[in-house]
C-alpha cells in the first residue's frame, strides 16, 4: 500500500476510532435511522439489478444501512477503509450473521482485484462517500467500482450536490456535529461530473434524480434534516 492510501486510511480510522471510543455516533449527521432512508433508496435501484448478485455497501461505516438492506438482498457485504468502524459494525449490529463485514480500500486496486476474485461480479450501493475522495483520487476510486462491478453489476451512487455545504452550515452553527477533516467542500452535479467520471462511452445510464436528499440524525430542535443531494443509477457498457 502506497503512502497515500496509508494516509486516507489513518485519517478515516482516527476519525471513526474517536467517535466509537467516545460513543459519539449520535453526533455523526449522516448516521440517520435507516427506515428514514434506505428503505427508500432500495425501491429506488432494485428494479434495475440482478438480485442474484451480492450488494456491496461501499463505504458502510456504522452499518446500519448496511444492516437495514441485509433484510432485503440475499447476500450482502459491508466494507469501509477504517478497520475501527468495520470492528464496530459488526459488533453493534444484530443483522443475525446476512453481512460479510470487511476492511476494504476503494484507493488500493490491488485489494480491488483480490475481492473480485473472491466473490464475482457485484451490486454495489454508494452512499455520499464521492465527495470525501479527493479529486486527484477519484479516476482510482472509478476504476474500483469498475472492477468490482464486473459484466453483471450495477452501480447506485447517491451524493451531496453543490449547495450541500451550504446546508450543512446552515444546521452545525454551534459545531455539535462531528466532521472527519477529509471531507472535501465541494459537491456532485449530475451532468458535469456525470460525464467527467462516468461517460456515457462507458457506462449506462438506468435511471438518475436531483431533487432528492440524505436525511440526517435528529437537531437540535428534534427534527431530521434533508441534505440536499443526487443520485444516478449506472452500469457497465461492456
């Protein structure tokens, strides 16, 4: 492993290891009840995978999205670069042995290969982990999901558009909610970054939305939050 995915890895697992040890997990904004979310997201890709395939949750964190899905798919495999929240996830949740929790780093082609080998083709869900890739990380992170999804997969890629940041001050003005410093500024739009990251010469576009959000833990005032985002569905053109 390189420098660079050595450093992306310390800093999710110092990150993920503080809040576990500090059981701060309320305070993660992203880490909603996932029947506010994921029971909505699965309608919204299940009509355009082979549900023969395994869903992988890349980038699952606490895993209870993760979790939530298993009830759903037949297999279903929850992987994340912090080894301090993969050991977490599957501590914490009852999901009665349907997850294959792993250690897994999209950044590291060499471990995107050896999965492949192992399990085949793949579904896989991505949940606002686009934004916190940097830039010149991003061709790499494509080409993981590219070999990890094979001939038959298909790709469900929800993230955070340009006016989320926005949001997301607008909601964490007394700085209650925790942010991991890898976190980029910057969000995802539909057409530009469409076509910079999944061109339509290589991949097909199934279905895709933009008025839609990620929902957040409880504020303040008890309410949930919507973070504004976007969502397309993708797959190989082989």
């Amino acid at each position: 492993m390189n420098q660079k995915t050595m450093r992306y890895r310390q800093h999710w697992d110092s990150y993920w290891r503080h809040i576990v040890d500090n059981n701060l997990q309320g305070r993660v904004l992203w880490e909603s009840e996932p029947e506010r979310f994921a029971g909505e997201e699965i309608e919204r890709f299940r009509p355009f995978i082979n549900q023969d395939l395994p869903l992988l949750d890349l980038g699952c964190g606490s895993g209870k999205q993760t979790s939530f899905m298993a009830q759903h798919f037949n297999r279903v495999i929850g992987v994340d670069v912090s080894p301090a929240v993969v050991d977490h996830a599957r501590q914490s949740n009852d999901d009665n042995g349907r997850v294959d929790w792993r250690v897994f780093n999209a950044l590291n082609a060499d471990e995107a290969v050896a999965l492949h080998d192992e399990i085949g083709d793949m579904n896989i869900y991505v949940r606002g982990v686009f934004h916190v890739i940097d830039k010149k990380d991003r061709e790499q992170f494509v080409s993981t999901i590219e070999t990890l999804l094979g001939t038959e997969g298909t790709l469900y890629l929800i993230e955070l558009t340009v006016e989320a940041l926005t949001y997301v001050r607008s909601i964490n003005r007394d700085g209650s909610i925790r942010f991991p410093k890898v976190v980029q500024p910057t969000g995802f739009n539909n057409a530009s970054d469409q076509e910079s990251y999944f061109p339509s010469e290589r991949w097909e576009l199934l279905a895709s939305g933009e008025d839609v959000s990620l929902p957040t833990i409880p504020l303040e005032d008890g309410k949930v939050g919507a973070v504004p985002a976007n969502y397309l569905v993708l797959r190989r053109k082989i």
